[in-house]
C-alpha cells in the first residue's frame, strides 16, 4: 500500500502561494534545498493535484527538456499525474488522469496499488478534502525562515488535525527546515 504524503514549501507564518515566492522562496535557494526538493520528487511515483496546481506546474515543467534544473523537469514530466477536478476538461501534461468524481474512492484505490508514495504537491482545497477524508498518512513541510505577513496561506478555516506526530527534522543551508509529521489518527 502506498503512502499519500503532502508535500509543501511555505514561510514561517504558512504563506504557500506562487506570488509571493520571488520574495520567500528564491533568496532561499541553495544547492542543499535543490537536492532535497529532488529527492521528494523522486520518492513519488505519482503526483494529486487539484487543478489550480496542476494547471501552474503544468505551463512550466511540460515545455522544459529533460535535463532543465538538474533532472528535475523529467522527473515531473514522466511521473504520472493526477488531477482532482469537476470542472477541467482535458489534462495535456504527459502521463496526466483527471480524477472527476467518486474522488476518496478513487484516492483510495490509488493509495493501495503497490508503488512508492503518491504525493500532493500545493493544492490547498484537496488536501483539506484529503484531510477530512482521513486519507493523508503524511506532511512534509519545507519551512523558509520568513516571515512575509501576505500571500496566500497554506492552512485555512476547517483545516484542523487531531494532532501531528513529529517524524523527523532536518536543517537545510540558510535556515530552511524540512519537517516531517504524521496524523494522529
């Protein structure tokens, strides 16, 4: 059975959105975050998204060859993908599923198909859904020491766990954390 782990990049006061990155995220960068972002991607062998998400990485990545930032782009392009969406019509980025309905269902038939984990990448509003569905078994947070005071935040009202167990820690080059919990269930 596989792990459904949510994956998230935010500042210290969980602002996640794309907007704001060039001021949270970028002067972040380093080789030692890059390597670990890679790692995550490669520990998947399937992305969820909700639409919005899928949409934003979907006119990045799909255009880029293979190799662009250090293999990074082929491993997204070639992983399968899974859209949660009532409303898109057509998902062109390689090896993509919309998921339209039945969406815990399908999930779940997802999680237990033999595979590595499938990891849910933004996509705020599923992982709320995901959340009350009981079906994460994991968060990953990579933490970037600011606080930005705008933007978009992660976590939104209804979005509430019993508690989290935390799994592990690591310190990353210039204050980034990568932390690790699992749901108490």
């Amino acid at each position: 059975m596989r792990k459904l782990v949510v994956s998230e990049w935010v500042t210290l006061d969980g602002v996640f959105d794309a907007k704001t990155m060039k001021d949270w995220f970028m002067p972040f960068d380093s080789e030692d975050r890059q390597k670990h972002i890679k790692a995550g991607v490669v520990a998947a062998d399937a992305f969820l998204l909700g639409k919005v998400t899928y949409k934003m990485l979907a006119s990045y990545w799909s255009p880029l060859p293979d190799d662009a930032e250090g293999g990074l782009a082929g491993e997204l392009n070639k992983t399968p993908k899974f859209v949660v969406s009532s409303k898109l019509k057509k998902a062109d980025w390689n090896n993509s599923t919309i998921i339209k309905d039945k969406v815990t269902r399908e999930i779940t038939k997802l999680k237990q198909q033999p595979g590595k984990e499938i990891q849910v990448i933004g996509s705020a509003t599923l992982v709320q859904s995901l959340m009350k569905a009981n079906l994460v078994d994991e968060f990953r947070f990579l933490v970037h020491p600011v606080i930005i005071g705008r933007g978009k935040p992660f976590f939104k009202d209804g979005m509430r766990t019993k508690g989290l167990e935390l799994v592990s820690t690591k310190t990353l080059a210039l204050g980034v954390m990568s932390l690790t919990y699992k749901p108490i269930k």
